[in-house]
C-alpha cells in the first residue's frame, strides 16, 4: 500500500487528488495537507470586494468535498519537508509520512 500526499487544496490539489483516488486502487491512501480547512477561489476576490458576491459564495470547505471520495485531510501548515525521512512536519510538530508527495501549492 502507498501513501500518497497532496500539499495544498488550491486549483491543483484538489483535481489532483481526485484524480490519485480515481486512477489507484482502494488500498491506497490519500491524503491531502492545507493550511487552512477551505479553499477559496481568487479570481472571485474582486467580486467580493465590489459586494456581487459574499465570501461565503466564494469560500468551499475542503474535508467534506475530499472525504465524499474517501480522500484524507489535514487542515494543518506544513512547517518542514523532510525528504530524506519521507514526511512533512505540521504545525506543532505532528508529521506525515508518505511514500509519494505532490506539491500543488
């Protein structure tokens, strides 16, 4: 079984973990790390600004969007790669092992 990482859940991460999920077969894990538990849309921002839309209308909360597809998330900072140890350390110290990290931040 592999362990495959996802940095980031932006326009990137996101795809690219659904589309780990779809390609493996069950018994590999994925996981996706962000700093924040939501994923907002950029280009939006200026709508917001202006009052079109509400940040709510732009603002999509990633854990339930990933687990749906069986997808794993930590909503945590990554503070160290370390690549030799094939791991991430989080903010406050937790770490993450993988076997294959993808960085889409």
């Amino acid at each position: 079984m592999a362990h495959i990482v996802i940095m980031g859940a932006g326009l990137d991460g996101m795809p690219a973990a659904y589309e780990m999920r779809a390609a493996l077969p069950k018994e590999h894990k994925v996981t996706v790390v962000n700093a924040v538990d939501y994923f907002q849309f950029v280009p939006s921002n200026p709508w917001v600004a202006v009052g079109w839309r509400s940040r709510e209308e732009v603002i999509l909360k990633v854990g339930p969007l990933l687990g749906r597809k069986g997808i794993n998330f930590i909503a945590k900072a990554v503070t160290q790669i370390d690549a030799d140890g094939s791991k991430l350390v989080l903010d406050g110290g937790e770490t993450v092992a993988y076997d294959y990290l993808v960085i889409t931040t």
